[in-house]
C-alpha cells in the first residue's frame, strides 16, 4: 500500500503528489492529462502551439490557441473528475489570452515558467476557482514572485513548482549552471523550502514546494521529499505511454536514445533546452535550417531573422512523428524508457519504488 501523503493545494486534494509535466507541442494534451488525473496525480495540458493543431477551426493562430485551449480542457474535464493544469510559458506572445481563457474555462490549475510570472494573480476574475503556481529555478526568484503578488495583489502562490537543471525542455539556467552542483535540484529544493516557510509563516498559509527535473523514479522521489518538497512534477516519463498525445515514432525517440544522446541546445527562446540528439538538430548545426518569415509570431523572444529555425513548427513535427522536420526535447533521464507502458503502470511503479525506498531507510 502507497504510504505517500496526498497533495493539497488550497482547497484541492491530489490523493498522489505527483504532478505531470506539461510538454509542448502537443505532447500532454486532453489524453494524457485526463489519465494522469484519473490515476490521483495532477494531469497538465500544454498550451504551447495549440494554434498549429487546432488550425482548421480559425482563421489566424491566435484565434486557433483559444479555440485548442477551450476545446482541450473540456475535453479534459469529460474525461476525468481529477485535477486537471495548464502550463502556460510566459515567453508565449498570447500569454495573457491562454491564462484568460485557462481562468475562463474553470481548470483546476494553471503553472507558469519560462520566466517570472510577476502579474499572473491580475487575471483572476471574480469567483476565480484557478489555482496560480509559479515555475522557478532559485529561491530567489521564488522570493521575489511571493513578495510581489502579495504586495500588488494580495495573493501568494497556491504551490511552487522547483524545476532543476536536469529538465527537459527550457531551462532557467545559464549553460554554465547545468553541470554545477550548486545548482542542483537537490541544493534548490531545501533553499526554496525555507524561503516560501517565511511567507506560510507570516501570513498562515501552507504554500507547498515539488520537485521538477529529471525525476523518474520513485526512489528520485523519495529523496526530493526527504528534502521537504511535498511532491513532484514528472515529464518524461509519461512521454513513453499509450495514453501520450505524440506520434509513436515521437515515443520510439525516447526507448531508442542512449544517454550520450540527451543534449544541451540553445533554443530560439532565448534559453537553454534538453533534447534527444537526431537528424534535424544536425542539420541546425550545418545552418540548413533558417526560417524564411515568422507566420505564427508566437513568442516574445524570438526573431527569425536570427534564429536558427521556427521552434514551434519544428516541435509541431516532433508531436506528429515527423522526426526528420523536428526533434524531441527530454529529461536527462529520458534514455531510461524501454517499452511503451500505461500511466498507471507509471504509476505503479513509482509508488512501489517509492515505499521501497521508504522501508530501506527505516529498517
């Protein structure tokens, strides 16, 4: 029997601590959002590129992007009576149009990173349910979010979301923190925990710290909450299940990697990305890749005049199998993968390994 504590957050109970990662281009989708929720962990849809998949139901992208997200949290919502998040990146042009809409249609949770958040708790509208959760990467910037919303709108974050450096996809780190030991996921996860305790201290509310980046077992897990965080977020590990919203040859990346092809690359966002090496990002470093014009102006900090390639279609491919058009960002674990599984076969194994590891240390 699992002996892991549920998850509150605020008014909300999560039976497992277990957050699934959000991963664009639509890699969590409705499906696999709705079976992690089914399961007691916390399902999480991307709203990154929905303008590409939903782009038969509007005329222009943006319009697409509200349309995706409305129709996929719905969906969601069908499928499951668990809790269901969005994960909205702030370098995201139509960034303020996802959150509204996110509000809008009552999902239970909305995580936001690629940047601080700093004016995230202004959207909420009268009789808002949504739970507001940062995505940070030091304790400082988990400071800085606690001290503003308060101040500004009389608000603290629901849960805080530590993503270390061993994340896949976008990085808050500098390439030279990857590696750093300073920067580690286990030296972040205590210094946040004792920052956010000033501010449940002060002003009596419980706002609870997961671990995020490169957890994929239940041993990893164990260890992220003998650190004091009172869960974690999970990714990739969901990539390799039949419940995924990819193409299979998208999954098949993950099974067919070893761990020498999980790489460090600098993305058009602006930020440092983990991805499985393959022919596109080959291509990238030959410079045969740049983009002619930018149709879908989809994030704040590019600019295809100087970029290598268009990030979203590129990613857009990936979700479709097109892996020679695009690539598969990932975990550092994610080589780990050897079959495609079910969620709750996910699942189950991590809480397995979770109360063995529990029992290692009290024996």
């Amino acid at each position: 029997m699992c002996n892991m504590n549920s998850l509150k957050i605020g008014n909300l109970t999560a039976r497992l601590p277990i957050i699934q990662g959000g991963m664009g281009v639509g890699i969590s989708l409705n499906g696999l959002a709705s079976a992690v929720a089914n399961e007691g962990g916390i399902g999480v849809i991307s709203c990154a590129g929905l303008g590409l998949i939903y782009k038969h139901t509007a005329k222009d992208y943006m319009e697409a992007c509200i349309i995706g997200l409305r129709e996929e949290i719905r969906k969601a919502k069908e499928k499951s009576n668990g809790i269901i998040g969005v994960n909205i990146m702030m370098a995201l042009t139509n960034f303020s149009d996802m959150v509204k809409t996110a509000i809008a249609e009552k999902a239970d949770v909305i995580f936001a990173g690629a940047g601080l958040p700093m004016d995230l708790p202004k959207y909420r509208t009268e009789g808002c349910t949504t739970k507001l959760v940062p995505i940070v990467s030091s304790a400082r910037a988990a400071k800085i979010i606690c001290e503003k919303w308060k101040t500004l709108y009389d608000y603290l974050p629901d849960l805080v979301v530590v993503e270390g450096p061993k994340a896949g996809g976008h990085l808050g780190f500098k390439p030279t923190q990857i590696e750093d030991e300073n920067f580690s996921i286990e030296k972040l996860i205590p210094e946040v925990v004792s920052e956010v305790a000033i501010f449940e201290e002060k002003y009596n509310q419980e706002i609870p710290v997961i671990a995020a980046g490169g957890i994929y077992t239940g041993e990893d897990m164990y260890k992220m909450m003998q650190l004091g965080a009172k869960g974690v977020q999970i990714a990739s590990r969901f990539v390799t299940t039949k419940e995924c919203d990819a193409d299979v040859k998208f999954k098949k990346s993950y099974i067919e990697a070893t761990q020498n092809e999980v790489e460090i690359i600098q993305s058009p966002v602006g930020m440092p990305g983990r991805a499985l090496k393959g022919e596109f990002l080959e291509k990238v470093k030959l410079g045969l890749t740049r983009p002619k014009s930018c149709p879908y102006n989809c994030l704040h900090t590019c600019d295809y005049k100087v970029v290598p390639y268009c990030i979203i279609l590129t990613l857009f491919n990936a979700y479709k199998g097109n892996m020679d058009k695009g690539y598969a960002f990932a975990g550092s674990n994610a080589y780990l993968a050897t079959k495609i599984t079910t969620v709750k076969e996910v699942l189950d194994d991590i809480i397995l390994h979770f109360d063995q590891a529990k029992k290692v240390v009290l024996t």
